[in-house]
C-alpha cells in the first residue's frame, strides 16, 4: 500500500487530534509553508479544540528540534501579520463569561421554590393512589403523584425494582373452622383471636411509623431536587440571556471595526477569534440581521488588505457552518484540472457519520451530482473504493469492539 490509498486509510484510523498534528507538522516542514493546510485545519476547529491540538501536538514532536518540538512556537515561526494573530487568539481567548442576573438571588430563589414544592407534596399526597401503587410490582419508571406540573425538567424517574415479598393479609380462616362444643374451647378460640389481633395492631403500628418516617425523608429529598432544578434552570437562562447580550454586543463590535474608511483590524480579531463557534454563528444571525450581510460577505467582499490571501481563507473556514465548509472544501478538492487528495482525504476520511451525510446533501444540493458521483471521476483503483466505502457514513461510532478490533486487525494482517 502506497500514495493516495495509505494516506487515505491512515486519516481513517488515527484520531482525528493524531492526524491534524502530522498535517500541520507536514505543512510546515522543509521548503515553504502550507498556509492553506495550516488555516483549514484551526479554522475548522473550536477554541477548545485547537487547545487539545496544541497539546497532543506537543506530546507527539517533544523529541524534535526547534521550532517543531512545540506547537505555539512552531506558529509563531512559520506565519505572521493578523493570521498569526488570530490562531493565537484561539489558544488564549476564552469566550466572553459573564450573569445576566445578581448570582446573589439564585440560591435564595431556588429555596422559596424548593419549599413551596415541598408544601405542594404533602397537601396533594394521595394516600389512595399511593397505597395502590405501594401493592402494584415496581418495575417500571416511578414518578411523584401529582407532582409533575411542578418540574420544568424532566429526568427525575427512576426504575425501581422490589426484592422483598408484597404485604399479604394473614390466613385466620383456619381458627374459624371449628365450632367450640364448650366453653373452655370458645375461650381458647377468643384468646386466639385476641392474639392475632393485637399482632396484626402492633405491625400495623410499625408500618405508619415507618411510611411517616419514610414519607418524611422522601419530601426532603423531592425538595433537594427542585433546589437544584431550579438553580440550575436559573444558571440556564442567565447564561442564554447574557450570551444573545454578548452576540448582539458583538455583531454590532465587527460593524464600527469595519464601516468608514480602514479597518480597526485589531477588534475585528479580537471579537471574531475569541468566540466559539455557537457564538460565531449567533453574532452572524445578528449581523445579518441589522446590517443586511453575513460576516463572510463582509470578510469576502468589504474588507481587502489584512484579509487577503491566507487570512481570508482562515476566516472562511471559521466563520462558515461545518456542513457547508465541508461541502466547499469537497468541491475545492476535486475542481478543475487535478485532485487535492490530502484535501479529500481530510474531509471523507476524518468527518463523523453525521457531519459526512450533512456535507453530501448540501454538495448534492450545490453541484446536481452526489459526492461519490464526483469521487469516481476523480480517483482510480482500490483508494476509489475505499473512498466510497468512507462516503457511505455508516462506520461504528462511540464505542469500541475490542473482539472486533482483533479480529479485523488479524485479517488486515494476514492480507498483507
């Protein structure tokens, strides 16, 4: 195996923060520099996920020489002017954090309602319902009685399985079967009676007591949920609310850097590259709603200097939603005269079931053929048929068969 097919199948089986690390290693190793390689390949990527690339790059180059043995210092050696900029605001930037509300208020909120659903418990308690519950098999989900509309959440059920006997009355048909022919004998018969009934008293007794005692803890522990539920409910929406405050903040940042004459190329950085990818998305909504462009319309075709050539690429595949970068990057691959296989290969052979199937249909949309349509022009031999194989999105994903992961590497191995 050589060329193409191998570079091919090794996308395929290493993981995907093993193979961006030898692609950014190779882009900028000996003559020359891969901009293109470098920009798609943190373009693409979170700002989390660019941090876990600096460090399983780091562990992987330690032992070379520098600037290779570490992955900031190779950037800051190989690029310059505002893209280097914006690949280090993604590994120091975090997005911006901030409340909507005074934290203050939280717990004490979370309290009161915590205490009024406490309250609710035990004036709606229904004894019936529960004592026909109680008697029922206890195999399935099981829910507060006349609790649910309190719940903003659900995930408060639990399956519950009984490993003792269910209640059953005691069997005294047999001290009535006789009939006494003297009066020593109907005592006995009384005292018997007498007996069991002050027996059954007495479990009867035990059992109050230990459904009040019961019943007690299970309202504590009911109101500890509706604590958390509503804390974290509160968290929740402070977030979502000071998020869209930032997003709009944002959207209306990138305008002031970009309108008039020049660009403030430094806040344009600093807004676009610290954001996450949700985020980016959001301020872009914004944007194009008060301003009438989309963030890569104004990158594309109002900005011109600091954004040309390798900046501009870098800020489209940012910028640009996965699932219709990866259909460009597609097209990109295989337009006009030759193939980009390393291109190719990194996105059929890196992307997850779900990103690949999202990417072909948009592709298939854009171009009225279907990827593999485009893949068979384009390739030949056994890494045609290996692409296709990638293309059919089908592969096991989130957990890993160990018996199946020998058994395959077995006949790899005897396959040659």
């Amino acid at each position: 195996m050589g060329g193409d097919l191998e570079f091919a199948v090794l996308a395929r089986v290493r993981s995907t923060m093993d193979f961006l690390s030898i692609r950014l290693y190779k882009a900028c190793k000996g003559f020359g520099t891969d901009e293109e390689c470098i920009c798609r390949v943190l373009g693409c990527l979170s700002n989390g996920e660019v941090r876990e690339l600096h460090d399983r790059y780091n562990e992987l180059y330690a032992e070379e020489e520098e600037p290779f043995d570490h992955f900031e210092t190779l950037i800051k050696s190989e690029l310059s002017g505002s893209l280097l900029d914006a690949v280090l605001h993604l590994l120091e930037s975090d997005p911006p954090k901030s409340h909507w509300d005074d934290m203050d208020t939280y717990e004490p909120n979370a309290e009161v309602e915590a205490d009024e659903f406490r309250e609710h418990l035990e004036t709606n308690f229904d004894e019936e319902q529960a004592m026909f519950l109680g008697n029922s098999d206890l195999d399935g989900p099981l829910r507060l009685v006349n609790a649910d509309k309190h719940f903003i959440n659900e995930g408060y059920d639990y399956d519950l399985y009984v490993d003792h006997d269910m209640h059953e009355d005691k069997d005294v048909a047999y001290l009535m079967e006789s009939t006494p022919d003297d009066e020593t004998a109907a005592q006995e018969l009384i005292k018997g009676l007498k007996g069991m009934l002050s027996d059954t008293q007495g479990e009867e007794a035990k059992l109050a007591a230990a459904v009040e005692g019961s019943m007690a803890a299970y309202y504590d522990q009911a109101r500890d949920m509706r604590f958390k539920d509503h804390h974290l409910n509160q968290l929740l929406t402070d977030n979502d609310g000071m998020l869209e405050f930032c997003a709009g903040r944002d959207a209306d940042a990138v305008h002031e850097a970009v309108e008039g004459w020049g660009t403030d190329e430094d806040k344009l950085i600093r807004i676009l590259c610290s954001l996450t990818k949700r985020q980016l998305r959001r301020v872009d909504e914004i944007y194009s709603e008060r301003y009438g462009k989309t963030l890569r319309e104004v990158t594309d075709g109002e900005l011109g200097g600091i954004f040309e050539g390798s900046f501009k690429y870098f800020m489209k595949c940012a910028m640009t939603p996965p699932a219709e970068l990866d259909a460009e990057l597609l097209r990109e691959s295989m337009k006009g005269l030759g193939t980009n296989d390393s291109l190719l290969c990194e996105v059929v052979c890196t992307r997850s079931n779900k990103d690949l199937r999202a990417a072909k249909e948009l592709f298939a949309e854009a171009e009225g053929k279907s990827v593999e349509e485009w893949v068979e022009g384009d390739t030949s031999g056994f890494y045609t048929t290996f692409l296709l194989r990638c293309l059919r999105a089908d592969r096991q994903e989130g957990f890993s068969d160990e018996k199946l992961a020998q058994r395959q590497a077995g006949e790899m191995q005897a396959a040659g």
